[in-house]
C-alpha cells in the first residue's frame, strides 16, 4: 500500500497539512429594544437575552449588555 507509506513518511518529518471547506448561509434577526434608556438600569456583567431564532440551521438568540459584559468594558 504505498498511500499508507507514503502518509506515514510525510507524518515522519513533521509536515501536516489541513483545509475546513464551509457553506455560507444568510439570514437576519432585527432586534428593537423597546424603552432603551430603561434598559441603562441593568448591573455591569448582566445581559438581556432575545427570543431564541433559527438561522442557518441553528438556534440562535442576542445577549445584549447595555453597561458591559465586565467591569473593562462598562
């Protein structure tokens, strides 16, 4: 079987190789925040979650964080 020797030659002197080949899918979730400077009360690090949605195959939601997902970011 000379693939396999050859695969296992190769393997030998340290070469690798790899390759990810990936479909694109579109798609859009409009998120309206309603009351938006209420939303300023929410503590640093606390997020307000969407609906959960399907895009692409998967279910997705938006993690809004109106004062910052940690303390740097605020």
């Amino acid at each position: 079987m000379p693939a396999s020797s050859r695969a296992s030659a190769s393997a030998s002197d340290g070469a690798s190789s790899s390759a990810i080949v990936a479909g694109t899918v579109n798609g859009y979730h409009v998120l309206k925040i309603v009351g938006y400077s209420l939303t300023k009360a929410v503590p640093n690090g606390k997020s307000i979650k969407s609906r959960p949605f399907r895009a692409g195959g998967h279910t997705w939601h938006v993690a809004y964080y109106p004062n910052g997902q940690n303390a740097e970011k605020a």
